[in-house]
C-alpha cells in the first residue's frame, strides 16, 4: 500500500491532527511516531471506491441542506430584528438579497462539482487532478490497464478490437434497450460471445445492466435490458467527449445515468428496474424494495413535471 506522512511544524499538533483522521469519514488509520504520522493507503478496490463515491455524494447532499438551513434561519432572524424595530424593512431587503447572493453563490460552486463529476466521473484519481487534461490522461491511463489488458486477459482475447469497438457503442447508447442483434453486428462477437462479454463488464464495474419491471417474473427474464455506465468518466473518455453538461446533446442520457448511481448509493441493497409498455410509456427506474416499488422519472429540468408514463404506472399498481 501507498504511505503518506504527516509532519506537522507544530508537534503540538499531532494529537489533534490524529484525532480528526480517526474521526473523519475517510477509512484511514494513523499511526503515530514521534514527530510524524504515517497513513497507509491501501489499493483501491471496486468496493473501496463506491464508499468513497458514496462519502462524496453524502457530503454533497449535506451541504446543500445546511446551506437551506443557514438561509432560513437567518431570514428568521431578519423577521424578528424588523419586528422589534432593530432595523428597518428597507435594511431587511437589503440584508435578505446579500443573503440570497451568498446561498446563491455557494450552490454555483456545488453544482460545477456535480457538473465535473458527470464529466469525468468519480475515480479518485481523476477527482484529485487539478486540471482537465491530467483528468483526461489518468482515465486513458484507467482505460489502457484496466479496460483493455485486465478485462482482455479474462476474456482470453487474441485482440482488443471486438471489445473496443462493443464498449463505444455501449457509451453512446447509455439508458437504451440492447438490441443484442445491432450490438452482435457492431461489436462483430456472435451472440455467445457477446453475452459473455456484457457479463465481464458488468461483473468487472464497468456497466450497468438494468432489467425491466414485470409483475410476471418469466416474462421479465425474456426482456432485454438497457445498459448504464458504473463511472461517467470513463463513458466519456470511450467517446472521446468531455463537453460541459450545457453543451451536450446527451445531457439528459448523462444525467440519468448520473441519478441512477446516486440511487444506487442511497439504496444500495434493493433492485433496480425500468418499466416499459408495448404503447411506448416509460418510467425510467422502479426500485423494487420488499414488497413495495419506488417509481422514479428523472428530468433535466428546472420544471417540475410529472410525466403521463409516471401518472400511468401510479394508476395501475398503486405504489404507496
């Protein structure tokens, strides 16, 4: 494993400075010596970074309501100052705008990380590259040892070409059905070969595969999935685009992708599935938790609207 070493110019500093690790989210032990303190970082694991991707995402989501709870409490505050004459309503206005601002400010700051998360993902190596382009060289370096020689080795492929040619093709249609015809014809594997390959990248973390929702389970099984990106980044990078979620014609599949991991991280034990009718209306998870089903319908939107597929799936199974 990877060691850093702490050596604070106060030695006064140590205890505190190993406390706050201890106590801190980050899965990492300190030890103590003398006037340094040794972190062992040990190799990260499929398991090791969806906590930290989990941790982030907490973190994120903790933000944003202490941001709304700072906001309302002073706007609280705001109210009983003009109440008891301290200051005026003009002054109130005033102070309640510069509140505003700030919130404002602050939400800009959280929404670029998301943004930069749905671009480049959220492998830690990428997350603590300081610029686009070392970001763009450490998941061509992910892709050339990972994606290619450690998944070619499984598969025992003389070549990379069929699975190449079958990930691209996978990236550029997150959050559609696989048509395993169109996808045997791309990638040039025949239909064994192919579903062997879709099986390692799932099982590998690479993709997603989600099933569609039945209340009869056989004919679930005989339905295709549609196929999803376990990490943004490397999506991107298989595509060769690594546009702003403004500039994107994909910007609705990206953030679907991105909303379905997030779930994911907050439901982590229940199955996820996607519900389909032969009229064309969809919904595009259903969390199947227990007995009861979650529907869920992601818009990229500011406006909030529930779609006629979403009204339609809540009229015929009552999810509570």
């Amino acid at each position: 494993p990877r060691q850093i070493i702490i050596r604070p110019f106060d030695k006064n500093a140590l205890q505190p400075i190993e406390k706050a690790i201890q106590e801190s989210s980050v899965g990492l032990n300190p030890v103590t010596e003398r006037d340094v303190i040794r972190l062992a970082v040990p190799p990260l694991t499929e398991e090791r970074r969806k906590e930290l991707a989990r941790t982030l995402s907490r973190h994120l989501e903790e933000a944003r309501i202490q941001i709304r709870r700072e906001r309302d409490e002073a706007l609280k505050e705001l109210e009983r100052q003009v109440k008891d004459k301290k200051i005026s309503e003009d002054e109130k206005f005033r102070s309640k705008n510069e509140i505003q601002k700030s919130v404002d400010e602050v939400n800009k700051k959280i929404s670029a990380l998301l943004e930069k998360y749905a671009v480049y993902g959220g492998y830690p190596a990428v997350v603590t590259s300081k610029s686009s382009v070392e970001k763009e060289k450490v998941l061509e370096s992910i892709a050339d040892n990972y994606l290619l020689k450690e998944i070619k080795g499984l598969l025992n492929l003389e070549t990379e070409d069929e699975l190449i040619r079958l990930q691209k093709f996978l990236a550029a249609q997150i959050g559609n059905l696989i048509k395993y015809e169109e996808l045997s014809r791309v990638s040039q594997l025949d239909a064994k070969k192919l579903k062997k390959h879709l099986n390692i990248l799932e099982k590998t973390y690479i993709i997603k595969l989600i099933k569609p929702f039945f209340t009869n389970k056989r004919t679930e099984l005989t339905k295709n999935p549609k196929s999803f990106f376990i990490d943004l980044g490397m999506r991107n990078y298989l595509l060769g685009d690594f546009r702003l979620i403004a500039s994107r014609n994909d910007a609705g599949a990206v953030m679907e992708n991105y909303a379905l991991n997030s779930l994911q991280k907050i439901y982590p034990a229940q199955t996820f599935k996607y519900w389909r009718t032969k009229s064309k209306a969809e919904v595009d998870f259903v969390i199947e938790k227990g007995a009861d089903i979650i529907p869920v319908e992601i818009k990229y939107s500011s406006k909030k609207i529930i779609g006629k597929s979403l009204h339609s799936f809540i009229e015929k199974f009552n999810p509570p």
